[in-house]
C-alpha cells in the first residue's frame, strides 16, 4: 500500500473528508498524519516544524495532486487492525480538533525529534503558540502525552503501586 492510500484509509476510519481548499483541513491533515506516524504507522513523509507545527511539503503535494480521493476517501487500502486502533484512539482524544492537534504535533515534534525534555517541549509549545489560550495548550499537550506515551512494565509497576496507596489512604479518609 503507498503512503496516499493508507493516508486516506486513516481518514475515512476517522470519519474526515478532506478539503484541501478549506485552512483548517489541511492543517488537520498534516497533523493528524504526523501523531500517526509518531504513533507508529509506518508512513514515508518526511516532517519539519513550520510556525504551525510539523508539516510535510510531499503529503501537501499529495493531497493537492489528488484532491477528489482525498475528499471522496476513495481507495481500495484498508488498515490492519493496530493501524485502525490508532487512528480510532486519536479520533476520540483530539476529535478532529485543528488547535488540539497543532498543539499535540508540535509537543510531540519537540519531545520525539528534537528530544526536548517534558518541561521544556511544553514550555517551547506555550511560546510558539501563545495565540492560543493556555488552557487549550495544555489540553493539547496532555492529550498528545496520552497518545503517544506507553509505559514500560517497571512504569506500570510503578503506578500501580502507587495508585493503590493512594486508594488505601482514600479508604482510610473515608473511615475516620
């Protein structure tokens, strides 16, 4: 399957009828492809962060060149069911939000290629995007952290633990 046919397999299991003459479409586009391919869906489009995000000049070309099956989701590519997966977890946490998912790319961009500390890639985001208020940034952030985060065992371990003392002290509050 080529890069243009799985990238419209995602769309159409997320349910996005591209425009490309709509602003907002492609920005939801470039990220949402971006998240994917952070994610772990194997797409070849090489991305650079651009003031609004990460961007791919060849996946722009692509839906530029190819338009009507873009916006129809015409192609005869299906995902396997870890692709499916993805694109339904990032559907249902950044609903097709152009703002969520330019906040959530760019975090991503500086934490995963540029290899920015958690505290400094959410301090860069606030700075380059400061047009947006803060509390949409740290949605944004936070929901590309749930994305694209998958703990190591000794994390889980880790949690568990303590979340469970934290549900021991809560029943303990609740006694007294």
């Amino acid at each position: 399957m080529n890069d243009r046919s799985k990238v419209i397999a995602c769309f159409r299991e997320a349910g996005f009828r591209m425009d490309k003459d709509r602003f907002e479409h492609r920005l939801v586009a470039q990220k949402f492809v971006y998240l994917l391919k952070l994610k772990g869906v194997a797409f070849g489009y090489p991305f650079h962060l651009y003031v609004r995000g990460p961007y791919s000049p060849l996946l722009a070309r692509e839906y530029y060149q190819h338009a009507d099956e873009f916006s129809r989701c015409e192609t005869e590519s299906t995902l396997s069911p870890t692709e499916a997966e993805h694109v339904a977890e990032l559907t249902a946490l950044f609903d097709k939000s152009p703002s969520l998912l330019e906040i959530g790319a760019t975090y991503g961009y500086l934490a995963y290629e540029m290899h920015q500390p958690p505290q400094q890639a959410y301090r860069t985001v606030r700075r380059m995007k400061s047009f947006y208020p803060s509390e949409q940034i740290v949605r944004g952030v936070n929901r590309a952290k749930q994305f694209l985060f998958v703990p190591t065992e000794e994390e889980k371990a880790a949690l568990d633990a303590e979340l469970g003392e934290w549900q021991r002290a809560g029943i303990r509050s609740m006694r007294h």
